[in-house]
C-alpha cells in the first residue's frame, strides 16, 4: 500500500514536477555552454523554485519534513533508503551526469 500511496501523490504533484523538470533541462543544457557568471543569474529563479519544491511537494511526496533545502540534497539522502528516490535519480542523471 506504501508505493501506491506514493504513486497517488507523485500523480497529483506532476504538473509542478513537470515544469521544475523542464526548467531544469534547459539549465543543464545551458551550463556548459555560456559563462558561470551569467549561467547563475539565469538560474537563480530555478533554484528558489527548487528551495520552494523541496519544502511543499518534497515533503508531500516523501511524507517526511525537509532536512535539508534542495530536492536533489534529500535524494541524495535517502538514496539506497527509499526506493521511490530512483524514478528521480535516473531522470535528473539522465539529463546531469552524476546530479544525483
């Protein structure tokens, strides 16, 4: 009952994983191609949203209080623990080497 419980709330938070998804695409697409300075201006909005995503949808999704404030630090974290933290790890890698 756990993993469907958890497939329910990553189904309702989708829209909002989906745009934060995208942004993130294009960010990783974009950091090696322009330079450091003005690659972090360009994603100081993502990274607030980031922040933000952590502390609402994270919290819905893993059903526990953020520790830490980027998602990608508590994947990090509950890697090899929770096993819904693949289905981010895969994609995030997937487009940022060894994000996760």
């Amino acid at each position: 009952m756990p993993n469907v419980l958890f497939e329910i709330r990553h189904l309702i938070a989708a829209p909002v994983t989906l745009a934060l998804l995208l942004q993130f695409a294009a960010l990783a697409w974009l950091m090696p191609r322009m330079p450091r300075p003005v690659f972090w201006v360009i994603a100081a909005p993502f990274i607030i949203q980031d922040v933000l995503y952590q502390i609402t949808v994270g919290t819905f999704l893993f059903w526990e209080r953020p520790r830490e404030f980027m998602f990608t630090t508590r994947l990090k974290r509950l890697d090899g623990i929770d096993p819904h933290v693949e289905r981010f790890k895969n994609v995030l890698n997937e487009l940022d080497k060894g994000h996760v």
